[in-house]
C-alpha cells in the first residue's frame, strides 16, 4: 500500500531528499511544500530560489555540483551584465534566467505562484506535486549585528558572514497556505522534514498560519541537516553557534521537538541518540550525506521505512 | 577644419552610415541621434531597438549578416523560454539580453534614457555622441488594415505583413528632444539624414517638438534608403507603396524636400537625377549599398565632401 507523504524543504539538501523520496515511492502521491521566504526581486525578475533548485532537481536539470542553477549552463547574460556594470552578485544563468523571465511574466498577467510552479511542473517532467508554502509573499529578514537584511543579500552578497541574533518572516502572518498544502497534509501518511535549513528554510513554511496546526495529528519525521558538527551546506551550523546552541543533530531535533516523532541522523553522530530519544524522538541512525543519485534514494527509501514503523508503533 | 555632423538616425542602415561617418570624421564632433518610437517594454525589459543597434555598431560588436543584435551571440535563454512556452517572437540573446537588463535597472533607479546611453557608449568604447530623440516615451503606432498595433508587433511579430495605412507617434507632442539635441543640431555645420525609414525611423525623430524647426537653417543632406525600388532592409518600399506613392528614392526625397539641400542616390537611380533637382535638392550619385566596412566608410567620406560642396554652393 503506497503511502501519501508530504515533504517540507527549503534548499540544495532538501531537493536531493524530496528526489529520493520521489524515486522510492509513486511520485505522484508525493507533496512538496516548498519554502519562499527567499524569494525577491532582481533586475526586474520574480527570483524563486527554493521552488527553482526544487524544481531543477525534480527534473534533473540541476548543476550537480553546484547545488543551486542548472547543469549545462552558460553565462554570457551576466558577463555581460559585469561589463556593463550591473549587479553580479547574483548569479543568473543564461538558461535559468528564461525561468524568471516567464515566471515574472506569468505572475505580471495575474496567474498565482502555485499555476506558475504547476506549469513549469509539467513542462519539465516533474511527477511529484510541487507547492510554494505560500502564494502570498513572505520575505525572510536576518537580524545580524550588521542589521537587518533580506536573506539573499546575508546569504550571497554578504556570504552568510553577518553573525545572526534572529530572523524574520515579514508578510507570514498575512499570508495563508498555497491552495493544496492544508489539503495534502491532512491526507498524508507520513511528513517528512528535509534536511534544510530549520532556521531558515523549514521555519518560514512551519510559520504560515495553519501549517504547524496541521501537522500535530501526522505522524512527522525529519532528517538532520547536521552532520557531526557542520552543516553539509550553508549556514546552518553557524547560526546554532550564534543562536547559543551547539550545531549539533540534537540541537537541531530539539527546534523541532514539538512536531517530531521521528529523526533521522548520521552514523557518526549515533551518539546523541539517547539524548535525542530523550525529547521524545525516535531515532533512526544511517549514512544521511547525499553524495549521489543512489544515496538520494537509498535515504528516501529508508524515510519512507521509518514512517512506516512510527506508524505501526502508533498503531496508525 | 573638421565639420560639427549631426545624423538623424534609425535601424540598421542608418547604424551603418552612422559608423561610416565616424570612421570619415573625428568621431567626437559626430552627434547622431536616434529614434526611439520603436521602443517597448517586453518581458519587464525596456528594449530600445534602434539604439542598440547604433551602440553595437559603433562599437563594432554588431551582427554583420543580421544587422541587429550582436555579433557571438548565443541563445541558450530564448530556447529555454520557448520550452516553458514563453514569447519568443522577440529574439533576445544572452549578451543582448545584458544590455536591456541593465537598462531596464538604471532607468527604474531615476537615471534618464540619455545617461544610460551614455554611460553604456562610455563603456563599449564609442566615442561619437549618441543620443536618443528624447528622453520621454513616444510610441510609434502603424496604422494598418489589421487595426492600429504597436511597431514592433507590426515589425517584428507580423513580419510587416499588414497593409499600412498612416502612422501615429503617441506622446510625441508631449515629448521634448533629449537634452544636447538641439544645441547639437544648433551647433551643426552639416545635418545627415541617415538611409533610415523615413516613415517610422526618421519621421519620429523630426516630430519630436523643436527638432524640425531647428534643422531649418542647416544643411542638411539625406542618403536615400532605397535603391532601385526596393529598400536595402525593411518595410520602407511597401509602405510607399501602400501609401500611394511609388518606391523610389525620389519619393524619399519628396518625403523630405522641405528639409533637403542635397540627396545622395545610387548610380542605378541616376536617371532620376533631373526630378529630384526639380525638388529644388542637389543630387550626388554613387554606390550607397554598405556590403561592407568599407563601403561606410566612403559613403561617410562621400557625405561629408558632398555636405562640404552644399556648403560652398551656398556660402556657409
């Protein structure tokens, strides 16, 4: 009996788990919900960080190594644009930048951010359902001792560098969950909570109202962004240290232990798993760094097994 | 003594005099100045046609078999855009694409059309001074059987196909030359009418408040932009025939015979010498298809000893 599972991400790890999961299971009973506090304007182009690199993973598009942008890519568009004197700290694709381009047109004529991510769904072969958390915009604001900024210009103009004091979802309260989300969690399974970062990229879904509601009755599972004690990518370690806590897979169970039934964590951190059974959380311990398309499926499949005992074990 | 040259200007081949003019003159007394009724906004971009095509060829970066856009192009965005099912009856390339990106960032940042033509000949390497008509929009609209469309939808999208049937220039009235315009033309010793269409590149240009009024006193010489009957590039035949008049390059200079004191014809239309005369214009024929480099530069040459002799003859 296949499960329905409902996926929370924000960025480059997350999208590797969501195509695992969408690999070990019938894609089309997974959900995505993606994060879009990143999202902003540039140069004139509605710019989707998470739902892109989602979306490109899905379709197998995305650079391998980067993480972010897509494989086969060229960069005369922002050569160019550094020729000219325009911003290049951002860096946009010649190729991806068709993306934003039709996005920013399709929002301009009055489709949603949900019709416009279904769209490129379906025009890129994704089988899997892929949501934005919200179609309303919610901007993430880094409170740092340089002050506050929009999380593109923290996270790339300024190379996560800024040490952080807090964070902001402006809009969230306003905003409501894409159509579709309150839906797919109430029928899921399983929810599962990617390795991404909880700061910033699972906060801002879990902080749309009705979201973390819904969640309470589902029986919800996380793997940990933490290995040992560095974020495989990002700033996620970091802003533990700078929040006051250890970076550590406890650490980052303990932000969720509200939710969790279920954590998943690397063999070299097998460790903490007392102390983590100790918030209330089973643990599942396992080689949880993605290297490569097998890992991806391998640690989807293994989620997927996971849930399967916190269910029996909750008589679900 | 070096001539002050001002050239009113439009496409492709009025770019390709224009750079004739500056390889014949020190290009720092050359002003040409350029219509911009074909301007639009596509896909949050402000893309002004007949500017970039001046700007690329002066500062030799222009295709030299198409005539607009650059030279080492590539098209990696518009293939993706038509995948995601984007417009792409436009044809932007990556570099290109810079460009209006750029533009677009400058002009919403409070900078008018001028400095950033401005500042982009500065950094491209041009030295003659180019300047758009005016700084304010003016909309050139074809007046066709198919209903009143904007230019480049006539242009480019229906491929000039629509009967014409008049042109209207929204906003000119309202509009007022950009600043150097006049005091250019004022300063002048010889005015080149650029083989341009004189229906939508030229006629713009001269209906922008001012303008028209100023070039009275000077000499001005035009290059017809049709030979034979035929325009090198473009509508201009089929717009003098679908308004009445024959295609030849004496009903180009009847378009402007209240302005002209000289006419440049090629030698296939010498036999239409002795009419154009009739015109009260001075007639100096030659070869003026622009194949290649060279032949700008002599038709530049040819212009400028012709403006001389006009002068003479009237004893500036």
């Amino acid at each position: 009996m296949a499960l329905k599972v409902v996926a929370l991400a924000g960025g480059v790890g997350g999208a590797k788990l969501a195509d695992g999961l969408a690999q070990a299971m019938p894609a089309r009973d997974l959900t995505i919900v993606v994060n879009t506090g990143d999202d902003f304007d540039h140069l004139g182009l509605r710019i989707c960080p998470d739902l892109d690199t989602m979306v490109y993973t899905l379709a197998g598009l995305a650079d391998p190594r980067r993480g972010w942008g897509r494989a086969d890519e060229t960069w005369h568009f922002l050569e160019e644009l550094g020729r000219l004197g325009g911003p290049v700290w951002f860096r946009l694709g010649d190729r991806d930048l068709a993306l934003h381009a039709e996005r920013t047109r399709r929002l301009g004529s009055g489709e949603t951010l949900s019709e416009v991510t279904q769209h490129f769904c379906q025009i890129l072969g994704v089988e899997a359902r892929v949501l934005p958390m919200s179609d309303q915009p919610v901007e993430t604001k880094v409170m740092t001792e340089d002050g506050r900024m929009p999380f593109e210009e923290y996270f790339v103009a300024r190379k996560w560098k800024p040490v952080v004091k807090g964070f902001l979802f402006e809009g969230v309260e306003a905003s409501s969950p894409a159509p579709g989300v309150l839906q797919a969690i109430q029928a899921a399974d399983l929810v599962v909570l990617c390795p991404s970062n909880p700061w910033v990229s699972l906060d801002p879904i879990l902080a749309v109202p009705g979201i973390r509601e819904a969640l309470h009755p589902r029986p919800v599972l996380g793997v940990s962004p933490i290995i040992g004690n560095q974020a495989v990518k990002g700033p996620a370690a970091k802003m533990f240290l700078e929040m006051g806590m250890e970076p550590t897979a406890y650490s980052a169970a303990a932000h969720f232990r509200d939710l969790l039934q279920g954590w998943v964590i690397d063999n070299q951190d097998g460790h903490l798993e007392e102390r983590i059974t100790e918030l209330g959380v089973q643990v599942w311990v396992s080689d949880i760094l993605m290297v490569d398309d097998r890992d991806r499926r391998r640690l989807g499949a293994e989620a997927l097994r996971f849930g399967a005992e916190l269910r029996s074990m909750e008589g679900m």
